[in-house]
C-alpha cells in the first residue's frame, strides 16, 4: 500500500488492459495447477495467446489476488475467486468490482501508474499526451534513478489507464478483443469528453459504492498506518505515500462524509467521527480486520439486502 520510490512497476501488462472472465479464469486455473501460467498448457485451458496468458499472469498480482512473487493465492483471492466456496467467482456483484479497483490502485508496486493516476493526478479533464507527461514528471521527481523505464513504457500505462476504465466505442474494423471492455469501465471513474477531445476524471457521489467496501480499504489504512486516529481530509486527498479513498474512488468531500457517517453504523463501535481543533477526525476505537468488512457485505449481498 505505501509508495516506494525503489518499489515500483511499468509496463508488465503486455499492452492488454484486465478482461471480463481474466481474473475469475486465471485464479481458478492457478488453483487447479498452481504452475500452470508458467507452462504451455495455459494457452490451451485459457484461450488466449501467450503474450495474453502473462497479461493475466501481471494482473493477478497487480489486483492483489496472488502474492507478488508466486502463484500462492492470497487470501482474498480466495475468499473472492474460489469456486468452491467464494463469494464472488463470477464478477456478479458490483461491489467485486469497486473492491478489485481499490486493490489495483493501492498497489505502487506491482501498478505503479494506476496508483499514481487515481492518488496523485487531480486534473479533471486531461488528454492522453498530457496523462503521458505528467507521469513522466511523477517518475522523473519520484522513482529512484535506476527503476525509472523508458519513455515508450510510460506510454504504454498511460495509455491503458482510461482505456480500462472508460467504455468502447465499436468500430467497423475494430478487432473483438478490442472490443471487451474492462470490468472496471463499469465505474464510470473516467469518461470521454464531448467530440473525443480528452477525457474526465471528477469527483462525484458514487451511490454504488457499498459501504462495506469503503469499510475494507478505511481499515487498510488504520492499520498501514499504524494509528488510531486519521484527519478525514487526508481520507479524502492523497498527499503522502499512503492512497486515499476520496482520491481513489473520484468522491465528493460530502459524498465521503456521508459515507464516513454510514460507515461508523455498519459496523458498531469501530469507528467515530470527531471534531478536534476544528478539525474533522476519524477515530478507530477497536481494531477489526479489514475482511470483517469484506465478509460483512457479501453476507447481506447474499441475504439480498442493499449493504
């Protein structure tokens, strides 16, 4: 979760944006045979070219799903992406998507650009050439010397960012990989401007956002944090190594409020909202795992309650 300026990551995507199916795909063949994306085999039992198979072999790791440095499940992979006994194998559940968001983008690591567009850039309306420069100024000014890629590679994430998460236009000679959207377009994070001249990028009330998710990445922080107490404004901007939610998922300072409030319901006696010197604060008064929150919401998801 914490940036590092020697810890990061371009470029690792092949050029292909994560795919409906990739991820749920992918983890379960990984589950079968753990080996199975480092051998010839995956081509056959994913469907998908080679190139294809190590793009979903970087995107389980940049999502969080298996660990970064081997193909062992995580345990939210699991929880998530089990056939067995997951809650959410199929991608059927929006908040699986708002969750697989938070996961990319709070990984410098292993999604170094996706982390930085959603904590760092704040311009609202932007073009591709732009996205491209402020990420080279973010790498030249951030990354240590000898992990800064190549200007072609830095184009290649900026680039990606909103292609994964704006929706396609088709077009006559558009090949049908192309085509696929993310399941991160759902979101609706990054628009196409009028004309196609750019693209936007605001804050906004995000009314699908489900409180228990919000409740995971809250609780991510307080404990990468190590604290008990956080200024709800450093919940809203980004301004250090650590993500922020308001930044992260595009919110309004009330729209977060807002949501602050629910939170400090959802799960009693967790979380409280103060006001110290005239600042707004949010206090963890008993820790909690940040699952508990995971597992709370899918537990009314399947109860067909709104969580």
């Amino acid at each position: 979760m914490r940036f590092y300026r020697d810890k990061v990551s371009f470029g690792r995507h092949q050029t292909f944006s994560v795919r409906y199916g990739w991820l749920s795909k992918g983890f379960q063949a990984l589950k079968r045979n753990p080996s199975i994306l480092k051998s010839e085999e995956a081509i056959a039992e994913l469907g998908v070219g080679k190139n294809m198979v190590e793009s979903i072999s970087y995107w389980l790791r940049a999502f969080q799903l298996i660990e970064p440095n081997s193909s062992k499940p995580t345990e939210l992979g699991n929880k998530i992406f089990s056939t067995n006994k997951g809650f959410d194998p199929y991608l059927e559940d929006e908040a699986t998507i708002w969750l697989l968001h938070w996961l990319l983008v709070s990984n410098p690591e292993q999604a170094t650009a996706w982390y930085w567009f959603f904590n760092r850039y704040h311009k609202p309306e932007f073009t591709g050439l732009e996205l491209v420069t402020a990420l080279n100024d973010f790498v030249t000014d951030q990354v240590k010397d000898v992990r800064r890629p190549a200007m072609s590679t830095l184009k290649s994430d900026a680039t990606l960012i909103p292609r994964m998460y704006t929706q396609s236009k088709l077009h006559k000679h558009m090949p049908i990989e192309e085509a696929l959207d993310s399941p991160l377009a759902q979101l609706r994070l990054i628009t196409v401007m009028a004309g196609e001249r750019g693209f936007q990028s605001k804050p906004a009330p995000r009314p699908g956002l489900p409180t228990g998710i919000l409740g995971y990445a809250i609780t991510e922080i307080f404990r990468d944090r190590e604290t008990d107490v956080i200024p709800i404004e450093d919940l809203m901007y980004s301004r250090d190594v650590f993500p922020a939610p308001g930044a992260v998922f595009r919110m309004t300072e009330m729209d977060l409020i807002t949501k602050l409030e629910n939170l400090t319901e959802y799960l009693p006696g967790v979380y409280q909202i103060n006001e110290t010197a005239g600042m707004h604060q949010l206090f963890q008064m008993r820790k909690v795992e940040p699952m508990e929150y995971v597992e709370s919401h899918y537990a009314s998801f399947e109860r067909g309650e709104v969580a």
